[in-house]
C-alpha cells in the first residue's frame, strides 16, 4: 500500500473520544504515515500529540502536521448566511489575533452546550447539565457529541447519530446557534499566522445548507489553499465535481476521514490526501513545523 495521510481528526481536546497521545497511537497502529490533529477551535491537543510522536513512532516514519478546524460564518451565494468549517494547518499557535478568537469561540461553545443541555433537562431528558460540563478538559470547545454521547449513556438514543436526527441537528428542536467567524477573516488571520486553510466538506449536503461553486472560487481568491474532496460526506458524483473544480481554480485537493473516535463509525485513514496534496501544504506555511 502507499503513503496514506490523514488530515482531518479529533481529539479529547475537541469532540473526539481519543486523547491526543491516544490518537497518535491509533494512527501508528493503523499503519498511517501521517495525521494532522485538528480538533474544533483549539491547538491544546498539540504538545500532548507532538510527544506522543516522540514517543511511539519510528524515528522519521510518521509525522503529524498540527492544525485546528475552525467554524465560519459564510455567504452560501443563494443569499443566505451559513455555516463552512476550515482547516487551518501549520500557524503560529501564539499569534494574538487568532489566540483571542479562538478563545473567544471556545467560551461561546461552552456556554452553547450548557444552554442546550439545561434546556432537555428542563423539558425532562435525563441529563446532568453541570456534570456534562465537568466532564470536560479545562477550556475545551464541547461540542453537540459530548451531550449527543449523554444521551446514549442515559439510555433515550441507540446513537450518537440518532441523538443528531431528532434533537440536535441545525433543525432539531435542542439546537442552538454560534457566532462563527466570518470565513473571510479566519483565512486571513491563518494567513497572518504562517498556515494554509482547506474548505472542510464543502459539499457535504446530509449537515445542512452548502455553498455554490461560485463561492468556492470567490474564497480561492481570498487565500483558500485547498479543498477536502475525499471525506465520507462526499458521494462519488460530488467527489467528482470538487475534483474538477480543484483543478479549474488551482486549489489543493486533501482526503480525510474526519475521525472522532466512537463517536462516529469511520476509522481513521478511511479516506487519505495525495502525498503530492501535503508537499504543496507544507510549501505554502511558515507558522509551525511538521513533527516527525
Ligand atoms: P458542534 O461543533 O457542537 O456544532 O457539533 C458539530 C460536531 O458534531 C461536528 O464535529 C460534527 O462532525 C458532529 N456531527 C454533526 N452532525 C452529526 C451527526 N448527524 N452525527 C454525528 N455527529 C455529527
Ligand atoms: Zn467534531
Ligand atoms: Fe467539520
Ligand atoms: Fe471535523
């Protein structure tokens, strides 16, 4: 088998259910040759990741590329605001604008998923809303999974994917809103930072609302370095389409699995980048180094 990169996953730092030096592990195992560790809104998972590298993998026969995805707020050229996630791949971690936002973003996610969680516990779900809070690292995001996995552990939902379908989804009763970031500026503060950014799932029409391809070129003109075609998302008709529309605006075509442990079903490196897709990645940042 060939190089097989992975740059889309999670970890504990996020929504995922491994812990950074765990993901690493289970990229070694699996036989990887590479993963970028991109948990929501945060680089916290990176020195934990970047030792377990060290530790666990032969010398110079893994790498990790640190990087974080970043909910935005987006035009989606049909007149309507949506939300587009970004992966932002080697910045400078300490870069004041980006440190602010992204601590801004966290706070705003904790206190989203609190909201959520009292509100089905007032209706009468068996949630414990502190304790889910508790239950997180010290200034993590949270995310919609950890009280989507509180209702599996409390019995109402089979899944974490059936707890998503009838009360978490953008349409679900329980849901509730963020203040991203608009995408224009998020791809200008990574490019400050020295990183690159890749419009995560842009055609990933089972979340909810996408852009229009005339969106796509509009952010390639912006800075957008790349776009992630090969995600489990993607049927094959649209994997084809983004393919040619990499090619038409000359963006970087990555594939990733978008793990997040047990909380989805999809194991990490079930989808991969072109190693050619990761040089050119690399060749465009200054911000932060590959480790390994
Ligand atoms: P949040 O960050 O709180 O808005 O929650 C979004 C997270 O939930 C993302 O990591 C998604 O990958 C995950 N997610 C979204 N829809 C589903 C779904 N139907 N089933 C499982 N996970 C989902
Ligand atoms: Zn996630
Ligand atoms: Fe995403
Ligand atoms: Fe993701």
């Amino acid at each position: 088998m060939g190089v097989r990169i992975d740059l889309h996953t999670h970890s504990t730092e996020s929504d995922g259910t491994d812990t950074p030096a765990e993901l690493v592990a289970t990229a070694v195992a699996a036989g990887l040759d590479a993963i970028a560790i991109t948990d929501h809104d945060t680089t916290a998972g990176w020195a934990e990741a970047e030792r377990a590298v060290r530790e666990l993998a032969p010398p110079g026969g893994f790498r990790l590329v640190p990087g974080a995805e970043l909910s935005c707020s987006c035009p989606d050229g049909n007149g309507r605001t949506i939300t587009v996630h970004l992966l932002a791949y080697l910045f400078a971690p300490d870069s004041a604008a980006l440190v602010a936002e992204q601590s801004r973003l966290r706070a705003e996610r904790r206190t989203r998923l609190h909201e959520m969680a009292r509100h089905m516990a007032a209706d009468g779900f068996p949630i414990d809303p502190d304790g889910l809070m508790a239950g997180l690292p010290p200034d993590s995001p949270g995310g919609r999974p950890h009280l989507a996995r509180a209702l599996v552990d409390a019995g109402t939902v089979a899944s974490v994917n059936e707890a998503f379908a009838r009360f978490l989804g953008g349409s679900g009763r329980y849901y509730l809103p963020r203040t991203d970031t608009p995408v224009h500026r998020a791809i200008e503060m990574i490019s400050d930072a020295g990183g690159a950014t890749v419009l995560a799932h842009p055609f990933a029409t089972a979340r909810g609302p996408v852009v229009t391809e005339e969106v796509v070129a509009e952010l390639a003109e912006r800075g957008l370095a790349g776009i992630e075609i090969d995600h489990p998302d993607h049927d094959p008709a649209t994997r084809e389409r983004l393919r040619g529309l990499a090619g038409e605006l000359d963006l970087i075509p990555t594939g990733s699995s978008d793990y997040h442990g047990t909380n989805k079903t999809i194991r990490i490196g079930q989808e991969t980048t072109p190693p050619d897709s990761l040089d050119r990645l690399i060749d465009r940042c200054t911000g932060s180094k590959v480790i390994g």
